[in-house]
C-alpha cells in the first residue's frame, strides 16, 4: 500500500518549492479520495478492454501479461459476504447487496438441507426483462437447483441495492463474491504543533493501491488541486522524499 503521509509530504514539498501554496488536510483528503478512485475505475477498464482483445484475437502475446498484471491489481479489492434476507417480493426473494461492492462476481446458494457442504449452486445472473420472459416459460422457469439473480437499485431502505433472486423459497444461505471499492484514504489529525496539523497514524488511512502507483497520486492530486505538473519531476520528488526518510 501507499503511505498516505508520503503522498502528503511530497505535494507539499512539491507546494512549497514552486510556491504554489498550501493544501489543507481536508482538501488533500478529498483530491486523495478521488485520485483513488480514478487509477481504481482505469484498472477496471483496462481490464475489461484487455479481456475483449484477447476474446476477438486482436491483441498481440504482450496483452496476457498486461490482463495478469491488471487482474492481480484488482483481486486485492475481491471480498465475500452472506447476504442478509430482506423480504419476499411477488415470485422473488430479496437481499440486501453487500458493503461497498463495485461488481458482482458470483452469487452462491447453499441448497437446504445441507447434503454437501462443498458443493454450492451458482446462481445465474439476468435482467428485469429476461428473467419475466424465463418466469414465464415451463421450460426455463427458475428452480432451486437453476436459479436466477438481477441487482435492484438503491433505495433508502436498501442503500446497496438488492440482490433479487428468483425462485422465492430461496430465502437464506446466499452468498456473494464480489470486487468492492477502495477505502477512502483519510490524512488524519488530532493536534497542531506551531499552527501546523500533526500526523495521527493510528486514526490514519493508506491508499490501498500498489506502491508502484505513487507518483501518478501525487500527479493526480496535484492536478486537482489546479496545478499542472510533469509526471518525471512527480516522480524525481517523490524518490527525494523517500529517500531522506529512509535516510533518518
């Protein structure tokens, strides 16, 4: 992970060289957070772009290791929750989607009674449009052992969402994989020593992104800070910085 206090340090040596003047604690937390979040939406992006490359065969053998290195970036945002019950809805059953979720993987069923406890149903994502077209048919119509989910939106009661699961006496034992958000980083104080804010670690909160991704956060929340800076003397500063700490 990413120090958030040697992001810090570095914008405001950056500041204070070029006189560009000074961040407070609650605006870098606010460029920090959205920095996080723009790498975190391209690695998914990418990604996906990836994906579709090597699907249509139109990639080159360099894009399996860019595929690989941008999947190994995401899998540290991969979590698992069970889905807590909310309430049957007409031939579904609804759930509370989990925390923070970005993308949904997978959703399980354990089916009941238990006769395998390793053997799990995958239930088959759809539509609101496709799923009133399987419900409706003989053939297709969802059962415990074929069943079948679509995300509702957020309410104020369900501010997740909803995972709603069709056939209805599926009403426990969900569970779900999922990609979730980064936590916001946070640059946390709680005294001021000569008129400055002093560093509270222990209240403190990283960046979640590789090390490797320091010098395009500092670029990102430089430039969100309406500044304009080369991402070469980002980099150069940053390695100065680290450097003199290692140093002390």
């Amino acid at each position: 992970m990413v120090s958030i206090n040697d992001v810090r340090e570095t914008v405001l040596a950056i500041c204070n060289k070029n006189n560009y003047g000074y961040i407070s604690p609650d605006d870098f937390n606010l460029y920090a957070k959205q920095a996080q979040l723009e790498i975190f939406d391209g690695y998914m992006a990418q990604y996906n772009n990836a994906i579709n490359l090597e699907k249509t065969s139109r990639a080159g053998s360099d894009l399996a290791d860019i595929a690989e290195g941008l999947r190994e970036n995401i899998e540290v945002f991969i979590a698992a929750a069970s889905l807590t019950y909310n309430a049957p809805v007409g031939q579904f059953s609804t759930f509370n989607a989990p925390d923070n979720w970005y993308h949904i993987n997978v959703i399980n069923y354990e089916p009941q009674p238990v006769t395998n406890p390793n053997v799990l149903v995958e239930v088959q994502k759809s539509s609101r449009l496709d799923i009133s077209r399987l419900l409706n048919s003989n053939l297709t119509a969802p059962t415990t052992t074929y069943p079948v989910y679509f995300i509702g939106q957020a309410s104020v009661a369900t501010p997740n969402g909803t995972i709603t699961i069709a056939p209805n006496s599926i009403q426990s034992d969900v569970s779900a994989v999922y990609v979730r958000y980064p936590v916001d980083p946070l640059w946390a104080y709680q005294t001021l020593t000569n008129g400055e804010p002093m560093y509270d670690v222990s209240l403190s909160q990283d960046f979640e992104l590789s090390e490797e991704e320091e010098p395009r956060l500092i670029q990102k929340i430089l430039e969100k800070a309406g500044l304009s800076i080369r991402e070469p003397e980002v980099y150069r500063t940053a390695m100065a910085n680290d450097n003199q700490q290692q140093q002390q």
